[in-house]
C-alpha cells in the first residue's frame, strides 16, 4: 500500500514539473484510441512536447490543482479530466495547434464495442447502397425496409440505426 502511495506521488511529481516546464496544453479523448496509434501519436510528436499523460485521472487532478497556484487558467480543465483522457503538455515555443494537426493525421479510433454509448444519432439513409441482392438478410436482421432494384440493394427509407 505504502509502495503504491509512492508510486503515484513520483508521477504527481513528474507530471507536475511538466506542467510547469510546459507552454501549453492539448487535451483529447482518449476513450475509442486503438493502442498503436497512441504509440504512433508519441512517435511523432516526441520531439515537441516536455510531456505526453496517459492515464490516471486522480493523479493528473492532483497534479494540475497544484500547477494552478503559478498557473491559474489551468484548474479550467478539471471539469474535463474524467474517462480516458490524454494530456499533451507542448513546449514553450511551439503552436500547440501544430501538434493538434499532427495528430489528427494520425488519429484512427477502434471499432464499437457492445456497451459503447453512442455520441451521435446514426441514421441509414434511404438510396442505393452498391450491395448485391444476396446480402439481404443482413438488412432484414436490422429491421431496415429494402428493395432489389437495378442488380443491387436499395433502402426504402431513412431509418434511425441507434440513438444518441
């Protein structure tokens, strides 16, 4: 227990000697990233960052309330540290908005999973869908009114496909 308690206070420590070396911060969701695009993520912008924070929320809390006394506009971000999130912490001389569209080059998220909570309504709407007559019953599975027109699967209508 008390190894532990050591542990997270060496990454307190850590991440807040980077906050304050740091010049800005980029903070992401991290929730749908697939692991090999986190690595590729701290491949690419390793050069132009003091500090890359994966994980452990309580810690990062901790981290950043300590920071805001030389750093006040920084405890704006507490309300967002929940879930899985990741911290970039750029250096001084650098645009932050450099390293936002880097990543976003690299950025690919993972496939849903059977819990996941989706962000947006997600709609099929109605028109041709280049499928071949054979793959029917995958439309029917979904409840989705379909027709056979011009050698290819077309849906009748827009229909909702889950909900918000």
């Amino acid at each position: 227990r008390k190894a532990e308690f050591e542990k997270k206070k060496r990454l307190v420590d850590e991440w807040e000697s980077s906050l304050r070396q740091c010049g800005s911060v980029i903070l992401c969701d991290g929730s749908r990233l697939r692991s090999s695009v986190e690595i590729n993520i701290r491949k690419h912008v390793r050069d132009n960052i003091t500090a890359y924070i994966f994980g452990n929320n309580g810690c990062l809390r901790k981290a950043i309330r300590n920071v805001s006394s030389t750093w006040p506009r920084i405890i704006e971000l507490l309300p967002f540290v929940q879930g899985k999130i990741v911290l970039i912490a750029t250096k001084k001389n650098l645009d932050p908005f450099v390293i936002r569209d880097r990543i976003e080059e690299i950025m690919s998220y993972s496939y849903a999973n059977e819990a996941d909570v989706c962000q947006s309504d997600i709609f099929i709407h109605e028109g041709p869908t280049g499928l071949d007559p054979s793959q029917t019953s995958f439309w029917a599975a979904l409840n989705i009114p379909t027709k056979i027109s011009k050698g290819a699967i077309e849906v009748k209508r827009t229909c909702l496909l889950s909900k918000k």
